[in-house]
C-alpha cells in the first residue's frame, strides 16, 4: 500500500524537471504515490518521469517591465493558483515540493496555504525568482551547490543535485584515456535546450585540427533543430564521424563514453560531469537572468576538474588548440576524470528523499539539520 501522496512542481525547461525525476524514482522506492504539477512547456521533457499523475496548470513567467505584461503574467498565475489548490485539495498531499521555476510557485503558495508540508529544492549556486518567492513559505530549502547561509540558513540543507538512475548507472563506467592514435571521443552540448554558440564554434574548430587528431574525433554534437542540418553537412563536409541531434535521450551513457565535454554549466550538467566523472570544458551561458552558470561550475573548476572559459574568449583557433592539447594529453584529461569525480555527489537523491520523508512526517519543522552532510 502506497505510504501517501508527495507532489512534485517542477517546470520550464529539463533543468528543473530531471531533478525532480530522479527524486521522483527514489520516493516511487520507498513506496509513496508521486504526483507531477508542470507547465505545458516542460511536457516535452516529462515522457520519462515516473509519476502515478501528470497535472499541468496554467503559469506565466514575469520576465517583461511592461506594466500590462506583468498584469496579464499576474492573472494567469492567479489562474494557476486557483487550480493549484484544487489538486491540492483533491489529492492531499503528505508534502509538496518545487524544483525552481514559476511555474513552482503556484503549487507550492497553494499546498502552503493549505497547511501542506512544503519544501524547494533550488540546483543552482544562485537561487532563482520562483524559489526566492517562495523561500520565507517553505519548511526547508535544499540546495544542489547552495550552502546554507543568509536569513534562512537554518531551514536550508545541502542535497546535491539528483541525478537520474541512468546516470548513476554511468557512474559505474571507469573512465577510459585515448592514447594518441586511438578514437577521441568528444561530447558536446548546450544544456537541456541546446546552444547555438557551439553549432557555429565547434565545426570551426575542428576545421582548424591536424587531419591526424580529425580523424580520431567521434563527436556527439547536440544542435538546435534549425541547426542540425547544417551543422550534419559541416561535418560530412570535413569527414568528420558525427552525430548529431537536438536531444539525446541516452545522454548518460555517451557521457560515460566521452574522453572529454564541452558544454554549458547549467546545474544538473555539472552535477552529472561530477557523478560520472569526466574531463570537461564548461562555457557558462552567457545571458543568464537568473542562474549564474559560472558559479554552477565553481566547485568542479577549484578542484581541478573542469576548464570555466567565458564564451567571448572562445575563438575557433583557440578551441582547436583546447581540443588538440587535450587530445595530445591522455593522463592530464584522467587526472581530471578522477578529479571531477570526487566532487560528485551521487546519494543526492536519497538526501533529498529523506528531507521530504522528514518533512511528510512532521519530523523536519523549521530546522532540517537531520540530513545535512
Ligand atoms: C539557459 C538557462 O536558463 N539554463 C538553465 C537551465 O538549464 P538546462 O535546462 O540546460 O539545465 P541543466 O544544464 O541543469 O540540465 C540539462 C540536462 O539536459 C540533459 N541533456 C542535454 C542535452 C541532450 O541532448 N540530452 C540530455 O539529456 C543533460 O544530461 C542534463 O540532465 O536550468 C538549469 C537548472 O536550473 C540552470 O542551471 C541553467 O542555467
């Protein structure tokens, strides 16, 4: 029998949404019923997510200073409200908690107004508008790479970031050099939407690399749909062994094959390098409102495991001289393997369950210190 119902509100983009699905996996193990509340923009990212329902309700991001934009915002976040708290009130959940996002703020105000245990967990090493709307609400705030500190220290809780099964799964991948001569295999991509930066820069660069290191290069490459196309016939152009998709649904298993990744630095990116343990070359997205990738990137950086290179200082001669060092350097880029991987936090997901199973219970009111590490 089904310990109760927990309900999850995540939405917007996959960053907030696999979080939630791998907490999600772990709470479905302890025996409690999950119910999903997104957006209809995060339907595209939920096939996965083992919820018993999928409830989505109407959300508005406020991201315009014009004054009728908010008001209309305003409105359909009422609107969301409103239908917020009748799944509450229909389902009765023993907690409820938001991944981010505006789209979590609706369900969380509403679970809260209802006397539900209420929690947020914010991935990112800056805490976004949504969760910061809702942080003087919730009993507990954990964070992927937030420490505790500011005026809610005493109800925040450092998890980590979730990761989902197939990444723990990768985990167990040791991580393989490419000795000169061999195939290199290179992983790049842009985060859960894709990052135009790499379609132009990347082939650019590839370009630039000896004919000997371009034929050793096994590329993944994520694309924007409008790029793909281009971006395939860049590569076949080169000779050049490239797949390349707007979204890869096995992603955990090709970062377990890759000699080396360059990416964005969004939250669960970083934490999945972490937890499998890989050389990368982190780009932080530039235009960020909330999320300062660059501090995402802060810890695996310090600790040797990753570069941090600001996008306006990639040109393509020096992303080739990145690759082809990288290439000539098998036991540099292991070092940083094993490097990347001490800063992995792969039990996040059963912290993260046993602040929500606190929560549920009643045993975490106010102060959470029972799971902090
Ligand atoms: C532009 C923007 O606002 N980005 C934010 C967004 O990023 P974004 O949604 O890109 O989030 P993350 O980098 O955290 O996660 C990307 C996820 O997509 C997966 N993946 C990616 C490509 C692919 O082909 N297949 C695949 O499975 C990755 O393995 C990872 O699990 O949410 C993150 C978490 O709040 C923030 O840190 C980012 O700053």
């Amino acid at each position: 029998m089904s310990k109760g119902n927990i309900l999850l509100a995540a939405g917007g983009t996959g960053g907030h949404l696999f979080p939630a699905e791998a907490l999600a996996h772990e709470l479905k193990r302890r025996g409690w019923a999950v119910h999903l509340v997104t957006d209809k923009r995060a339907e595209r990212f939920a096939g996965q997510f083992p919820a018993d329902e999928i409830h989505t309700v109407r959300s508005a991001t406020i991201g315009s200073k014009n004054p009728l934009s908010i008001a209309r915002a305003l409105w359909t976040l009422w609107q969301g409200y409103r239908e917020a708290r009748r799944l509450v009130a229909r389902f009765q959940p023993k907690a409820a908690i938001g991944f981010g996002g505006y789209p979590t703020v609706p369900p969380i105000f509403a679970a809260a107004s209802l006397g539900v245990a209420t929690a947020v967990h914010e991935q990112n090493a800056v805490m976004g508008r949504g969760n910061r709307l809702l942080a003087g609400r919730v009993r507990a705030i954990a964070g992927g790479f937030l420490a505790p500190s500011g005026p809610y220290a005493a109800k925040m809780v450092l998890t980590g970031n979730p990761v989902r099964p197939a990444v723990i799964e990768s985990a167990a991948v040791a991580y393989r050099a490419s000795a000169p001569g061999e195939p290199f295999h290179l992983v790049v991509f842009g985060g859960s939407q894709g990052a135009q930066f790499f379609s132009q820069a990347l082939p650019a660069a590839i370009k630039l690399l000896s004919e000997a290191s371009r034929q050793r290069i096994v590329l993944t490459q994520q694309a924007r749909p409008d790029d793909a196309d281009l971006v395939r016939a860049n590569y076949a152009a080169l000779g050049v062994t490239a797949d390349i998709a707007p979204f890869f649904g096995d992603m955990a298993s090709r970062l377990a094959a890759a000699q080396l990744v360059i990416c964005r630095s969004g939250a669960s990116t970083v934490s999945e390098l972490a937890v499998i343990g890989r050389p990368s070359i982190l780009v932080p997205y530039p235009h960020a409102l909330d999320h300062d990738q660059a501090a995402n990137a802060a810890a695996l950086a310090a600790q040797g495991g990753a570069l941090v290179i600001p996008q306006a200082e990639l040109s393509a001669e020096r992303i080739a001289k990145l690759i082809e060092d990288a290439m000539s350097e098998p036991s540099r880029l292991s070092e940083m393997a094993a490097a990347a991987k001490r800063t992995g936090k792969p039990d996040a997901s059963v912290l993260l369950a046993d602040l929500v199973e606190a929560i549920a219970t009643g045993k975490a009111t106010g102060h959470a210190k029972e799971t902090q590490q």
